[in-house]
C-alpha cells in the first residue's frame, strides 16, 4: 500500500494548543528499508550513499528520533522500531524524513513524505511504501523526479476511553489520588519529573545531573555545575503499549566530568535507585523522596504518574 501526500503546501507549524491536548494513543513505527535511493557521495559516478532516516510528529515539540546510518547503500534495511505519542488523530501526521550523512559540510536530504494519521485503522498493522518527495507540495514539478522510496511498518494504538470520577491532582503537593475503579487495561503514558536532589557529593567535583532508564530508553536531565542540591524540575515522558506493573525504574545521580587544578577527573556517580512501578500504576501518581544508593546522605526527589485517555 502506498500512502499518497495530503494536499497542502508545507509540513504543518506546531499548533501550541496541541501541546496542552491529552494523549489520544501511540504510534507505533517500525523502519523496514528504502529502495533506489540516490547516489550522494562526493564522487557520483561511483560512490553510494549513507542514508539515515529522521522520524517526527507533525504539531509536536518534541525532538525529530532518527534510525542509524547505512554506509554506501542505495538499497539499505534497518527494521528499527520507534514509538510516538498521539495527541491529535485527526490532524497529526508522521513526517519522515530521508538524509545522506555527509563527511565534510551539511548532510544532505535526500527525500521526504508523511503517513496521515486519521488514514490509519485502529489496531491494525499496515506495511507502506512511500515515493520520496523533494517537498510537499503536489504541484511542484520537482516531485515528477524519482528519488526511490521508503518502507515503513506502522500501527496505531488508541488508549482505551474511561471516564474521569475526580479531576486528578496537578499541583505538586504530596496528596495521591487512586485510580478509578474502570481504569483501563490498556496503554498509557508514565511521566517522570525528577524535582531536584539533596546531599550528592563527588570524590573529585560535583556537577551533578540524573540519567533515567525505562526498557532500554535513557534520557538526562541538564547539568547544574558546583552544586550539591541541584535542582532540575525536569519532565520526560514513556509511551507505554501496557501498564508497566512488572517492570522498574532505574534513576541515577552523575557527575560531570571537570578539571581540578588543571587536571581532567572522569565522570563519577553519585548514586541510584530503582523505582518498582506497580504502586503508580494503581495510584496514578506518586511523589516521594528516595534515599540514593552508595551515596552517603544523597536523596533525590521523583514525582510520577501514569496517564491514560
């Protein structure tokens, strides 16, 4: 199946009322391969190129994910999985983008095309083989040009409705609010807002920051230099395809690696913890402050929640 590209002139500017919108569903992308791509090496009458792929959500803030690179290929495989957050089915796309990594200057694109969201069946996986566009507008002759194709794997999964009993708490304070009896079986979105912690201190500096690890997924907070009760108030998000009852959290304090004295120390941890997710997923949210392991008087503040539709 092939999906055609809507008629519009350009990939659609972030709508910041979307940003506020609540979690519909996940997307899910598997990258197969691409076909008949075009030669982009510095020598083309013999090179190949180093195609990579760059996946985003139309109308999202949220940073482009992108598959690895597949040197001096024009016929590269990949089947690499990505999963994104639905917030508007009807007017949110999936945007793909197709680069040739460059060695020397700015790597160059070699096409791009978009999966409407709304044409997608709940449920229901579809393999799809989209043309490469040079943009995305229908009436610009510079698509009658082949530029090969792209192959992707995508299913939606919508969360599965419930109605709201009491509004959920939102403020910071330390109430938890239970979940309704009818809360579904289904997906949903973990939240974790690592707050700020106390107390970490480094052999050698003190520059700390946190790392998050979720099922393979790492994401970090901002690094506060010199301090010890750093504070970060940062927010990250999980798609989860099912409640993540049995699985568990894993949050650890670094220090960045700094110079004393002229000399250059690594980095250094600080500490950890590992957070089991059963309580939030029955509660819906938790915040609480957690004593580090292998720190001496280190803590660190997590608030977490899990949302579903």
């Amino acid at each position: 199946m092939c999906l055609l590209w809507p008629k519009t002139q350009q990939v659609p500017i972030m709508d910041p009322s979307t940003a506020s919108k609540r979690p519909v569903g996940i997307l899910l992308v598997k990258v197969l391969g691409a076909q008949n791509l075009e030669k982009k090496g510095l020598f083309l009458l013999g090179s190949k190129s180093d195609p990579y792929v760059k996946l985003k959500m139309s109308d999202d803030w949220l940073p482009s994910k992108r598959t690895t690179v597949k040197r001096s290929n024009l016929n590269p495989e990949w089947h690499e999985d990505f999963k994104f957050v639905v917030k508007d089915l009807e007017n949110q796309s999936l945007v793909v983008n197709v680069f040739h990594r460059a060695q020397v200057g700015k790597h160059a694109k070699m096409g791009m095309n978009r999966v409407l969201l709304k044409e997608l069946p709940p449920e229901e996986t579809q393999v799809s083989t989209l043309n490469l566009l040079k943009t995305m507008d229908p009436n610009d002759v510079q698509n009658e040009k082949s530029r090969g194709q792209i192959t992707l794997e995508v299913t939606y999964k919508p969360f599965k409705q419930e109605e709201d009993t009491e509004e959920e708490s939102m403020d910071g304070t330390d109430e938890v609010q239970k979940a309704p009896d009818n809360t579904p079986a289904g997906g949903g979105l973990l939240f974790v807002i690592l707050h700020e912690a106390q107390d970490v201190e480094g052999k050698h500096h003190t520059n700390p920051y946190a790392k998050i690890t979720f099922k393979g997924e790492e994401k970090k907070t901002k690094v506060v230099k010199k301090n010890r009760d750093p504070r970060w108030e940062h927010e990250f998000e999980f798609a989860c395809e099912e409640p993540p009852t049995n699985d568990k959290l894993h949050v650890q304090v670094l220090s960045k690696a700094g110079k004393i004295g002229g000399i250059l120390h690594d980095k250094e941890t600080l500490g950890y913890i590992d957070i089991t997710l059963a309580d939030v997923i029955s509660n819906r949210r938790i915040n609480e402050k957690y004593r580090l392991i292998d720190s001496k008087y280190g803590q660190i503040q997590i608030e977490l929640q899990w949302r579903t539709s």
